[in-house]
C-alpha cells in the first residue's frame, strides 16, 4: 500500500520581497525512511505541487513533514518548521487537511510559523 501525498501550497512563510527562496521539503512516515521534493524557488509563500508515493512498509500512523529554505546550491539549509497530520483510514479516498507548520521561538516555546495544503490519501497496489 502506498501513501498519496500532494503537496499543494504553502501559506504565511514568504515575505513577498525581491528577493528569490528555495525551499525544500522532507516528508516521512517511518523515522528511517525520509524523502523529499525538488527544490521550489519563489519570492512568496512556496506552491509545491508536488506528488510523493511513500511506500507503507511498516505500520505508522502519522505524516511527518519538514520545510527548509535552501541555496541555490542546495548545500545550506535554514529550518522553517515541522508539521505533521494523522494518516487516512480509508483506502482510494483523497483527504484534503491544512496543518500547522511549527518552530520554537528564542524562548523555546512552539509557534506556528506557516501552513501546509495537502492532499492525502492510501493507494492499493
């Protein structure tokens, strides 16, 4: 069974200035079996449209996901924040959640820092 994941947007994260962001986003199941999309460049709050298929191989319950501004070269990240949302029940049911994107401020208190649109949903096959 395979986890349908559409990435569809991203909110309250872009300062809408001049200059261009990357960013790039992990998304995970399993503790040991991350994965991630293309980098998205924009000056405003990130539209990933993206499609991850994350393989169900062991039994898990929730969708972790990270979101980092990168360089160009993809070789410094800047940590934005985590999510993270329960999996579907059903099985070839898309399910449409925004999840808050959370960091810790200097104080060490959790903040929400953004949202993330996605679609979810469980594919047999």
């Amino acid at each position: 069974m395979d986890l349908f994941v559409m990435v569809v947007g991203a909110s309250g994260i872009g300062d809408g200035g001049e200059q261009k962001y990357n960013y790039k986003l992990r998304a995970w199941t399993n503790e040991d079996d991350p994965r991630q999309t293309k980098i998205v460049t924009t000056n405003a709050d990130p539209e990933f449209r993206e499609v991850l298929h994350l393989p169900q191989n062991m039994a898990s319950s929730f969708l972790n996901l990270e979101l980092f501004s990168v360089n160009s070269a993809d070789t410094d990240a800047f940590f934005i924040g985590r999510a993270n949302t329960a999996l579907p029940m059903k099985t070839n049911a898309n399910v449409y959640r925004k999840i808050k994107l959370q960091n810790l401020d200097t104080s060490g208190n959790i903040v929400t820092v953004g949202y993330l649109e996605v679609y979810l949903g469980l594919e047999t096959g």
